[in-house]
C-alpha cells in the first residue's frame, strides 16, 4: 500500500509527458488489483488520460483488467468500447471483467465475437463457467477446445477436472485423467491435487490415494485433497493416518487440513484427538479464529454430545456464519434440547435450508414427528426450495407415524419438484430410498415397489429397503425373490440385507432355507452374525418348533444373549407348550433382566394352559415382590384424521358408553357361536377367578376393553 501510494505521488508531481513508457502506470494498476482500490484505478486513469499513452492498447488493457478485477465493470466497459485497436488480450481481459461479475451470457456473446481466440480465451471459458458451478456449460467449452486442437494445459486440465467432480461425473473425469497421462502435466502438482479432489468427488477413493502415491512432487494441496477424500467417503480413521503422515514429512497444516481432521474425528467420535487438534488450532494465532476451522469445532463437538464446549466455541467466535448457527443448532436437536434448538433457530437473522433441515430432522429424531410436518409447511410457506434432505427428513415422519395419507402428499411434493431418484451432483437415489422404506412401514407394499421398480439408478440401501419392506410385510417369498435378482446384479449384500432374509425365511417357515443362508454369510459374504440374526435364527426355528436347536444356537453364540434372543426362544415355548424349557429360559430372562414383565407374564400364561393354577398364583406373587408392574395394553385407530387410544379398562373415551354396548353385544353374539375364552392369556388382575365358574362374567368388561 505504501509503494503504490509513493509511486502514486511521484506521478502527480512529475512531468508526465516526460515519462518513457507507461510501465509506472502498470506497476500502479497491478497493485490496484491485488488491494482491489477502486477509487486509485480511476485515480490513475485520469492522469492516463492527460498523457499520450492514452489511446496505448497496452496500457488500457492494464485498465480494463484492474477495471474489472476491482468490481467496476462499467467503467472497463467504456474503456473497452473507446478503444481506436484491440489486441487478443484486450478481448480476454473484457472477457474476464464480465465473468468477474458473473455475466456469462455477455461474456459468451463477447467470445463469439472475438477475431481470434487463444489459448487463454477458451481457459477462460472454461473456467468460469466452472467457478460459477454451471458445470454443463464448462465441460462443453472444455470439449470444443480440445476438438479445436488447442494445446491443453495445467489450468485448462485443472478446469476440466474441478468441473467433473461437480458433476461427478467419473467417466469424464477418468478420460482426462488419460490425456493428462500423455502430456507433460502428469508430474505437475496442481493437476495432481486437481486429480485427486475429482476422484474424491466422484467417490473413487483407491483412484485418489493411487495418484497421490504415484505424484513426484507434493504440496500441502494434495494432502489436504487426500484426507478431504477420506474424510468424506470413509473410513475417516484413513483421514487421520494421512494427517499424522503428513506432520511426519514436515507439512504445516493449514485451515482446510485441520477443519478436514476435526471433520474425520466427529465422524468416527473420537473425542480424544478431536481434543488434541483442537489444543493445535487454540496454540495458534492465525487459526484461532478462522471461520471454517470454529465451525467444524462446533460440529464435532455437538456431534459428540459435548454442546456446553460446542457453545462455548460459538460464543467465543468474533463473526458467525449461518453455518455456525446451523451447527449448533443441530447440536442441541441432536442432544434432545429441541426446545433450545427451535429458540436459537427462530433467532437467527439469516437461515438457509441446512438450517431447516437440522430443525426438522431434530424433531424427527426426538420422536415429535407432527412437530417436524408443521416446520416443512412453515418451510414451504417461506419459500425455502426443499432438498433431498429436507424430503428424506419428511418421508421419515410419514413412516414414524405410519400415515399414509400424509406420505402420498409428500411423494406428490417430490414429484413436483422434478425428483427422478437417479445419482447425480446431489443424489435423489436418497429420496427413492426414502420413499420406500415410508410406504413399507406404513403397508403398502405394492407402492413402495412400484418406486423400487422406476427407480432410475439404485444403491445397495435400496435393495435393503425392498428386501426388509416386503419380510416386515409379510410378503416372504417377493422377499426372498428379491434378494436372489440383488446377487444377479452384482450387489453385496449387507447385515441388514440378511435380517431380511432371515426375517422372511421365518414368516414363510422355510427352515432349511433359512439354515442355509444364515451359515452362507460367513461362507459366502463374508459376514460374521451379529446378535440380530441369531435373533433371526432363533424366532425362525422356533416357529419351527426346532427347540433345541434354537437353544443349541443360542448358547453357541460368540456374544452374551440378551434379552431378546432369549424372550424369542421362551415365546416358542409357549407356543409348542415346552413347559420345561420355557421354565429353563425364564430363569435366564430373569437373570438379565428381573424387572421386566415379559417372561413373567408368559410363564405365567404357560402354566395357566396347562392348569397348573399354583404355579400361576407363584410367578404372579414373585411379580408382586419384586415390584414388577405388567404394562397395560394399548390399541388406537385413526378416523378422519384423529387418533382414538385405548387401554384395558379404558374408561376415559366420550362414547364409552356406546363402544362397551355394542362389545358386549357382539361378546354374546360370539358365545352363542361357541367363543370361550382363552385363560392362558388372563393378566394378574383376573388371576383370583382363574379357577372360578363364573369367570366368564367376571372378565366380561376387562376382555371387553383389551378388544378395544
């Protein structure tokens, strides 16, 4: 600033027809551009004007780029226009002063119109439609100008590769990957970074640390690019091994490194190297404050759990962004603070809809799902444009709530937002993925595979979606169908692919099948069983009635049962009346858990089958010492929108009086058709009358009320 104000002065005092060549003026205008001083640009072209370098191409194309670079574009316009004789660089700097203002469409006219354009007019081009993320146009300007033989190269090449990874689109970006090979830019460092990120971006994560491994030269770029790539496709502990790796050979982190690690350690919830960068980044004045670095503090700390130490980051912060705000307020909806959320959100002054989103899935999350439709009709109304996010979040709620009216509305919403459930820039393969999984859970079946069915491109989840969907269904055999079509098309499956399997197998009752494909994760899949799928093991043979087996199974498994397998394989005792073993499994029951009602209540009903009334009166005394307290059941339905609740005994309903008239009626209606009621699932209240003549009477009401 200094030298340009003393060059500056010596202008103004000296002759000015006496200077040789415009050269002082340059050496001004550069400066201009690296301080962006608007008032000394024009400063210095009125003293332009004054001398005879005024009608120079050399010096009004100096003009014309600080013009322009320096945001006043009118100004570099009438310079433009005045001149007497244009050179290539008097186009390219015009060229360049629209793109500066994001006027592409005057800057594409001015190119077309160009005599000639170089090398430097298509770069142009081609990198500024990439740096205003209109990716389609940048990829055609960059095709034209390898057809028009010009010469590619590190900027062009780094162009062309930024606008691929937007795109993400890898078979381009792998075809310029190719020429690159051929040129002699495949050592040059920037393109290497370039390569990287693009491989990052379009998910190809051994193609990245392949280029990485093979470049000659690095810089802090291309590791930063490398653990960017890790950090966002996984696993992000690769991230943090980069970094450490990175330190080893003497590179100073920089802003995008460090936010990248804090990033990889929220991710993997590792609290403490999140800590220790955090100690490196407080160390150093220069980082302390940096916008991205205290966000991405923020995020990791709320993602911890940790949101005192997230908040104490955000109020120490000198300026905020909209992403600072919208960190924490995921943070406290991620901690169930969902009221101090919604008041940090109604308190910003500006908000996108990553701000909403957080909300909105805060509520999701918290189980307020009603909550979570209200803030996407607040949304609409604020004419805030939905992402697949927002509509992932809001297809959830649906599914919570298992209202299929409300799902088919927003399936209607995704509709007329031009949502085709194809991988893209923003995948809306989430958004198909979503669609299914609410129309499974809430019953219809033949909707959530109609989406399934037109969808345009699929992922492993939606296979998962379909596969579950159709077991949870009780659609066993399209289950099983499906997932036979899922290994044709090449696709692994998962653990959660297998719980479907499994799950379906056990409604249709095919055993050996089930056999088959539980023993084939290991030996075909490569996946070891968790405690779900012997789960899935268990229910399945004991539907079967293959009860040692299922015991066999369960005291073989490599992990501790709890108390699901367990209450699985007592439920099958029940069912093939295994007074014995279901003795034996209570016990176990009880041991993890002595609080919980189930197995009481099951034994319980297992003696009162058999008769046994005294072992009856033992299991419910033992419950009456212990404390153990059975849960009442509980039945609701929806008409016209309201949800009516019941309860056993439920006598708080307005029309109570009309429902136990016409139970009653339809009772003895029953009777007469010879209905007798089953004792053996009788709760403790009715236990006096267990042996009693009357006991029909007795448990008219009760029984009435658990019907509705």
């Amino acid at each position: 600033m200094a030298k340009k104000t003393f060059l500056f002065q010596n202008l103004v005092t000296c002759n000015l027809f006496s200077l040789p060549n415009s050269t002082p003026f340059a050496e001004i205008l550069d400066s201009c551009i690296n301080s962006k001083s608007q008032h000394v640009v024009r400063a210095v072209h009125g003293q332009i004007l004054k001398t005879h370098f005024s009608s120079e191409v050399f010096i009004n194309n100096k003009l014309i780029d600080a013009y322009g670079k320096c945001g006043e574009f009118e100004y570099a316009k009438k310079v433009f226009d005045k001149m007497p004789q244009k050179n290539t660089f008097t186009w390219n700097s015009m060229i360049n002063a629209y793109t500066a203002s994001r006027l592409l469409v005057e800057a594409e006219e001015l190119f077309y119109l160009m005599p000639e354009p170089d090398q430097c007019s298509w770069n142009l081009m081609v990198s500024s439609f990439a740096q205003c993320e209109l990716f389609d146009s940048s990829i055609v300007y960059f095709a034209r100008m390898h057809k028009e033989d010009f010469v590619l190269n590190e900027y062009a090449y780094g162009s062309g590769l930024s606008t691929c990874a937007g795109l993400r689109d890898l078979k381009m970006g792998t075809q310029i990957h190719a020429s690159v090979a051929k040129s002699k830019y495949s050592n040059n460092v920037y393109t290497g970074s370039t390569l990287i990120d693009m491989y990052a971006k379009t998910g190809n994560v051994d193609c990245a640390t392949k280029v990485f491994n093979e470049m000659s030269e690095c810089n802090v770029v291309s590791w930063n690019s490398l653990i960017s790539c890790y950090e966002q496709n996984g696993p992000a502990s690769n991230a943090l091994e980069i970094f450490a790796r990175m330190m080893d050979f003497g590179y100073k982190p920089d802003e995008k490194t460090l936010a990248s690690v804090v990033s990889a350690c929220a991710s993997l919830g590792a609290i403490r190297e999140g800590k220790e960068i955090h100690a490196r980044i407080v160390k150093s004045n220069k980082l302390r404050d940096d916008l991205i670095i205290c966000n991405a503090l923020v995020d990791m700390y709320s993602k911890f759990g940790r949101i005192d130490e997230a908040r104490w980051i955000f109020d120490k912060m000198p300026v905020r962004s909209v992403v600072s705000h919208t960190c924490l307020v995921s943070g406290y909806a991620r901690v169930a603070s969902v009221k101090t959320a919604r008041a940090m959100f109604s308190g910003m002054i500006e908000r996108n809809v990553v701000s909403w989103n957080a909300l909105i899935a805060g509520y999701t999350q918290n189980g307020d799902n009603e909550e979570a439709l209200n803030l996407f009709l607040m949304l609409k109304g604020e004419s805030v444009w939905p992402t697949h996010y927002t509509f992932g979040n809001l297809l959830n709620a649906c599914a919570n709530l298992a209202d299929l009216k409300l799902g088919r509305q927003a399936h209607a919403h995704i509709l007329k937002h031009g949502f085709r459930f194809q991988n893209g820039p923003e995948s809306d393969v989430f958004v198909g993925n979503a669609l299914i999984d609410m129309y499974m859970k809430c019953g219809s079946v033949e909707d959530g595979s109609c989406v399934f069915t037109k969808m345009l491109d699929r992922d492993w989840v939606s296979w998962n979606a379909v596969i579950v969907g159709y077991a949870q269904n009780g659609h066993a055999i399209e289950a099983l169908e499906t997932f036979k079509v899922m290994l044709v098309y090449g696709e692994k499956p998962d653990h959660v692919t297998m719980i479907g399997v499994l799950c379906a197998c056990s409604h249709a009752g095919l055993v050996e099948e089930g056999r088959q494909h539980f023993y084939s994760m290991s030996t075909e899949h490569g996946l070891s069983p968790l405690k779900d799928h012997y789960t899935c093991m268990v229910d399945l043979l004991g539907r079967a009635g293959c009860l040692a087996e299922a015991k066999d199974l369960i005291e073989s498994m490599p992990m501790s049962p709890d108390s699901v397998v367990w209450g699985s394989l007592l439920a099958a005792c029940k069912i093939h009346r295994e007074i014995e073993l279901g003795k034996y499994v209570a016990e176990k029951l009880l041991e993890i858990d002595p609080t919980n009602s189930g197995p009481y209540v099951l034994l319980s009903n297992m003696y009162a089958e058999q008769g046994k009334w005294q072992d009856v009166k033992m299991v419910r005394k033992l419950m009456r010492e212990r404390g153990v307290v059975k849960q009442p059941g509980c039945s609701w339905i929806a008409i016209e929108s309201q949800v009516h609740i019941f309860m056993v005994k439920d006598r708080r309903h307005m029309q109570k009086k009309e429902i136990y008239l016409i139970l009653n009626t339809l009772t003895k209606l029953m009777k007469l058709s010879g209905y007798v009621p089953n004792v053996g699932h009788l709760t403790a209240d009715e236990e006096q009358a267990m042996s009693d003549s009357s006991l029909s009477e007795e448990l008219e009401e009760p029984i009435l009320a658990a019907v509705a």
